[in-house]
C-alpha cells in the first residue's frame, strides 16, 4: 500500500497574542508542470542588445525565423557572453511536443483550462492568512515570456497588476524560471539570471536552467528572490548529483555576494531543488540548516522545509517514492521569535488542497498533474506550491 501524503502546516513564526494589527505578504511557488504556447518555437539570440534586455534571447515561432536577420550558423557553446554581437539561431529538442500535431494534441482549449487551472491556484497562496493574493509568485516550467504574459493577463489575476521577471534560458527542453509580482508592493531594482554549467558523462555541456534574480524593495524593505529549477535526477539520484551540485555552489556564492555587499537584505531562495532538504546539495554544499538554532554567521540559511520534511510533508512523488523538492530558503535576518517594525517569516507551509490532490486510484494523494504521459487529465500540476509568508506590525503612513 502506497504511503500517503500528509499536509500539514507545521512551522510558524512569531505568533501574536495580543491586539496588534500586522502587514503580510506572501512569497510563494509552484511548478506549473509544462505550460507552452501551442506554436513550434525555438531561441532567437540578438547579441547586439544589452544582456539584460529579455529581447537579447527570445522565443519566436519558427514560422517567423527567416524574417530575422543571422549572421552565422553558431555552432559553439551557448552562454550570453559568447553570443555578445552576433544574431543567431537555437533550435530545441521537443519543439514540436506540445503543439496540435504532437502525440499530446496540445492546443488552445488544453492551453486554456492549463491557465485557468494555475491561476486559480496561485490567486489563493497565502490567502487565508493575508486576504490577497500572494506578492511574489515564482514559476516553473514556463516556455516562454508570452505564457508568462498570458497568465497575469488571465482574468483572475489581471486586477493584482503583475509584472514579470524573465529571461529565456539554454535549457535543452527550452522551459524556463519566471517571477511575478504585484507592483504595487514589490519595486524591483535589479534583476539578472546566473548560469548553471553542467556537463553530461561524456564531458559533453548540458544546457539546464539559469538561477533567476531579482532584487528590489517589499513594502519599502530590500529584499533579492532567487528563483531555481535544479537538473533532476535523470539516470538516479547519486549519477546526477553532481550537478545539482554544481547549481548549489552557483546559488551560495551569488547569496554570499549580495549578502557581503549589503548585509541588510534579505533574501529568499525557493524552487524545485530535485533534492530534499537533507540532501548534499542543500545541507552541505549551500549550507541550508534545518533548524533556526543552527544559524550562525558562517551558516546564515535557513531552510524552511526542513521540518516540513522529518514530519512526513512531501510535495510530489518521484518514482513512486514521496519527496519534498520544492523549498523555500531564507537568510537568518528574516527568523525572529517576536514581531517587529521589519519583516520577518510568519509561516511556511506546503498547499495542496483537496481539489489538487488526486482522489483516488493507484495514485491516490498524490498531486493531481495535468499530463499522464501523452494524456491530458485536467489536473493542476505534479508539484504542490511551497509558500512562505512574512509578517511586521503594521506602520500606518
């Protein structure tokens, strides 16, 4: 008998007894489990524009390619800084899969109620504890800028005014890491992406997903979200270590960086790590602990799934085994046992209401995905979302 999942809200932070009134905010994520256009795609590089302009590599429809002016057919590593000047083309693997030719049928009405579907969900993180949608929402598994665009403009959260952090990344597949953010609460100053080198067992470069940053001031405070999808665990757990890995070192030193620069930030790391919370690559290499008691100017994070995790939480099922990938990390600055003029975490839990959560069958309590193979179920995601919330009194202006 398979085991089940078990949700629970079990870590919580800085609770109030008395009448103060307090200002929360939610920082959340979720996988959104392959949201595509339904056009054939692939990667247009203009290296005549600045790096941080998401126009210097973009998704365009393959139709429209031979309007666009090349200067070479680039046969060299893919990294931004070696693309500086030219105009070339990237074609995908699997550009075709989710389309209506495609053994999916992938088309407008699947691509509809897949928005529909995520946007219900994400209009509802940290809801019940701040009575709004969530301030900062992080996505994974987004082709593109356009279904980025297609989700904040979707009628559920059109009224919160999101704007959007991306940039297109060399993943293999061609799906990328997004942030949103309600501006009228989030003002960001600084965003940027940090490649993940990677190679496969043949020494041969494995293109993954770049660790997105965006920088900037919540209510007022300076905060930085780094937004990751690690590479998974294809061909095992102990053969892909290395490069989850090697995304931890990337993720640590840009943490480090900020946090050495401007010891006042505070930051948040959050995505699916393809590892658990104990693993090496989370409790060695970044040096995430798993309790508040642990941290320490040589060990500032903190991760908040940890406890999560040892009382049987998980968020998805890897090969019929159950797994807590996706985690939010904090640096010490934002853990406090009492309230304050400064944001602080509140709680953090993972959401999986009844409606995400398949019902029953083989795979009863696990999260209700929306693709089963080539089939589409109508379901939500094979992730459950992970949310964090801050909290401080609230400063009336």
């Amino acid at each position: 008998m398979k085991r089940l999942f078990i949700f629970a809200t079990l870590l919580s932070f800085g609770f109030i007894f008395c009448q103060k009134q307090v200002q929360r905010a939610t920082v959340a994520f979720l996988n959104v489990e392959n949201v595509w256009d339904t056009i054939p795609s692939a990667d247009y590089i203009d290296g005549t524009l600045p790096l941080n302009n998401p126009r210097f590599h973009r998704s365009v429809p393959i139709d429209s390619l031979k309007y666009l002016p090349v200067t070479e057919d680039y046969k060299g590593v893919w990294s931004d800084s070696l693309l500086i000047g030219k105009k070339v083309i990237r074609h995908q693997i699997l550009a075709d899969e989710f389309t209506p030719k495609s053994a999916k049928n992938y088309n407008t009405k699947i691509f509809n109620q897949k928005l529909n579907n995520i946007t219900k969900v994400i209009s509802e993180l940290g809801r019940q504890y701040t009575n709004n949608a969530p301030v900062i929402v992080g996505l994974i598994e987004v082709e593109n800028r356009q279904v980025v665009e297609a989700i904040v403009k979707h009628p559920t959260l059109a009224k919160y005014d999101y704007g959007i952090v991306h940039y297109n990344s060399y993943d293999a597949r061609g799906i990328d890491v997004a942030i949103i953010y309600q501006k009228k609460r989030f003002i960001p100053t600084k965003t940027y992406k940090k490649e993940v080198v990677n190679f496969d067992d043949e020494g041969k470069r494995s293109y993954t997903r770049d660790i997105l940053v965006a920088g900037g001031l919540l209510d007022g405070e300076k905060i930085a979200v780094f937004m990751n999808h690690w590479p998974s665990r294809s061909g095992g757990e102990a053969r892909s270590m290395a490069r989850r890995n090697a995304a931890a070192a990337v993720l640590k030193k840009e943490m480090d960086r900020l946090r050495k620069e401007d010891p006042s930030v505070k930051l948040f790391a959050m995505g699916d790590f393809n590892d658990d919370p104990v693993s090496p690559s989370l409790r060695k290499h970044l040096g995430a602990v798993g309790d508040p008691k642990e941290l320490s100017d040589s060990s500032p994070y903190y991760n908040l799934m940890t406890k999560l995790y040892k009382a049987g939480v998980a968020s998805l099922a890897y090969r019929d085994a159950p797994n807590l990938f996706d985690q939010i990390i904090v640096s010490k600055n934002l853990i406090s046992d009492k309230i304050s003029d400064k944001y602080s975490i509140f709680k953090a839990e993972i959401y999986a209401p009844p409606y995400m959560i398949t019902r029953e069958g083989q795979w009863k309590g696990y999260p209700f995905r929306s693709w089963s193979g080539d089939v589409y179920t109508g379901g939500y995601s094979d992730h459950f979302p992970a949310v964090s919330l801050v909290q401080r009194e609230f400063v009336k202006k």
